[in-house]
C-alpha cells in the first residue's frame, strides 16, 4: 500500500499516483474521502484505502465508489452494511485494531465478540486486518513486543488465512523489522526517497529538491543588522545574498539562529537573520561567483531534508508536507 496522503507527502498526489499507479500496488492509502476523489481525478483505479475513520455523511460515496474504509467501531460497521445493502453487493472492510497507537481501532480487550459482531453483517466482507506502530524510529523494545502482540491477536481471531490482507508497518517498521504474520505494508516516508532510520537513507534517494534563486547579492557594512528583529549583526562585511523563498513557501522559519545552511555553487552558506516570508538572506562572502540568478538548493542531494528538519526541531514528514502550494512542482521521467 503506497501511502500517499497529504499530498503526496508535499509531492504532487495525482503526478505521483500515476507514476505508481503502474506498480501494481494493492492499495494507496490516503487520509479522507477529498485524497480519494483526487486519485480518481487523476484516472487512477488502483483500490484505494482510507486510513482514517470517516465521518457518516462521506459514507454513502465511500461504498458507491468501492473505497475502501477501516472500521474501529461497531457503528461505523452497521452503517456501511444498512449502504452496501442498498447497492446488493458485499462492500470489503478491514478492521483495525488498537496495539498501541491509541489513535483510532477497537482496543484489544473483547476482539474477538467485535469481529463475531462484523461478521454477523451480512452485507461487509472482513477482507483485512491493520493496526499502526507508534514508535518503530523510537522504541524497539516496545515495537517488537507489539508485533508479537498483533500476531497474537491474529491467531486468537482465527488466524493468518482468515484475513486476507494483514499489515502494521509503516516505514520504520518495513526498515527495522521483520514482517512475521503480515503481507501487506504502508510505506510513507520511504516512497519519497527518505529513511526514518538514518541506517537505511544510503538505500534511498531523496524524491524533492527544494530550490530557489538569489535575486539580489550586495556588500552589507560591519554593524548592519539583517532581518526581522535585527537578530543578526554584521561583524565584518559581509556579502549577503537575498533568495527568493521564506516561510510562506513552507521552509521552516523556525530554522532561524540555529545554524541553518543552504546550497549555493557547490558551497553550505548560513542564513542570516530570521527566514521571513518571501525572502531570506544568505552569506556568501565565500563564493565570489554567486550572483542574481545563482540556483540555491534549500534541501536535496546536497542538504539533507533530515538536517533542515532537525534545525527547525521538527520531523521530515511535517517539513515535507509543509511546502506550500506557492512552490511549483517541476516532474521528471
Ligand atoms: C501515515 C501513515 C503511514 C505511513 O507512515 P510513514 O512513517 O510515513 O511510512 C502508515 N500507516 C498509517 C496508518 C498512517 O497514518
């Protein structure tokens, strides 16, 4: 299952549902109902499975249109059943199950009277079964005891052929651990070319760049102050470049006086000063070469998205799915 929500995790969700769309994919995993209808959009018929509970009044065009929802409540099911009955057909539903994440599934006591109580409901076919890792880049001891229990689970139920798709991990979890009872997993982060566990990222390759262009280059004075707040003071002269991106294109602001560097000609120059909207400036005392024009990669190949991430005090999937629409989107075969 490609998971592809949020945009595409900020890439673009119907370029990249058509470039996997030829993968042969079981699943894209999407958060609503609006991510669905965009994947159709596209003219993409892979099935599509909704991560999320969804709201009663979505229901209706969840089942016409043979999306398919995970159930954590006994309600949720009844109504999918009382719509699939209307259409005469069997409408499939995986259940989802709370091992942890404390986010959404049936918890763990009395499962197997919820799942007797599904499959009472003539109208839904249980095709699967899921739950969801909480601490797989964080928590290894805890994650292990955790798959042990989704399997247990899964034997108490019936056992593994009773479900045909049976899946729990999320990119850590496909990275660090093993899949033992499951054949399906939900790989995010690790689609877009980056490693939750920093071990693996000389397997991947990073999908964006995130790039700009200086628009103005001058020679600020010692004693100048640069940006907002004047939180940056020349201590020499300095040869500040200005660059055409800020925080109302989703590069973290809060990266701000914590070290920050771009990319430009081949060389790291800090940012100066606070990022501001539209703008941020840069030194580039050390590259005489650099003029209006000069390309500037904000994270890619040669700035890690992991290291902006970290300079922000944030994780690389809010950066990611940060990138506002301001920014084109430029795709390449
Ligand atoms: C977002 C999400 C994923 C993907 O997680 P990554 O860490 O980006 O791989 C998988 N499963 C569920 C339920 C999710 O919500």
């Amino acid at each position: 299952m490609a998971v592809v929500k949020a945009g595409a995790y900020g890439h673009g969700l119907e370029e990249i549902a058509r470039a996997l769309a030829a993968e042969d994919l079981a699943f894209f995993g999407v958060a609503n109902v609006r991510e669905a209808r965009q994947i159709r959009h596209a003219g993409v018929n892979t099935r599509i499975y909704l991560l999320g509970p969804t709201w009663s009044e979505e229901r209706k065009e969840i089942v016409a249109r043979d999306w398919t929802p995970c159930i954590s409540s006994l309600e949720e099911a009844c109504e999918f059943n009382w719509l699939a009955a209307a259409h005469g057909r069997r409408f499939k539903v995986h259940m989802a199950v709370d091992t942890g994440m404390g986010r959404g599934g049936f918890v763990a006591d009395g499962l197997a009277e919820a799942l007797a109580a599904l499959e009472r409901l003539e109208y839904l076919e249980i095709e699967g079964i899921g739950s969801h890792l909480p601490a797989a880049d964080e928590d290894e001891e805890f994650t292990r005891q955790q798959m042990a229990r989704f399997a247990a689970i899964i034997d108490e139920l019936g056992g593994a052929a009773r479900f045909r798709w049976r899946h729990l991990s999320n990119s850590s979890g496909i990275l660090g651990y093993a899949p033992g009872v499951c054949n399906l997993a939900r790989p995010g982060l690790m689609l877009y070319g980056i490693a939750p566990l920093a071990g693996f990222q000389h397997q991947l390759r990073n999908v964006m760049t995130l790039k700009s262009r200086v628009t103005l280059v001058r020679t600020l004075p010692a004693g100048h102050g640069i940006s907002y707040g004047r939180a940056f003071v020349t201590s020499k002269p300095t040869r500040v470049a200005t660059v055409g991106i800020g925080y109302g294109d989703g590069y973290p602001r809060h990266v701000s006086g914590h070290g920050a560097e771009v990319w430009i000609a081949g060389c790291r120059c800090p940012i100066l000063g606070r990022v501001t909207m539209d703008q941020m400036m840069v030194d580039v005392t050390g590259s005489r070469e650099v003029g209006e024009g000069a390309e500037v990669e904000l994270f890619g190949p040669n700035l890690p998205v992991a290291e902006v991430a970290r300079n922000a005090q944030t994780i690389v999937w809010e950066i990611l799915t940060g990138i506002t629409p301001r920014v084109q989107r430029c795709y390449r075969e």
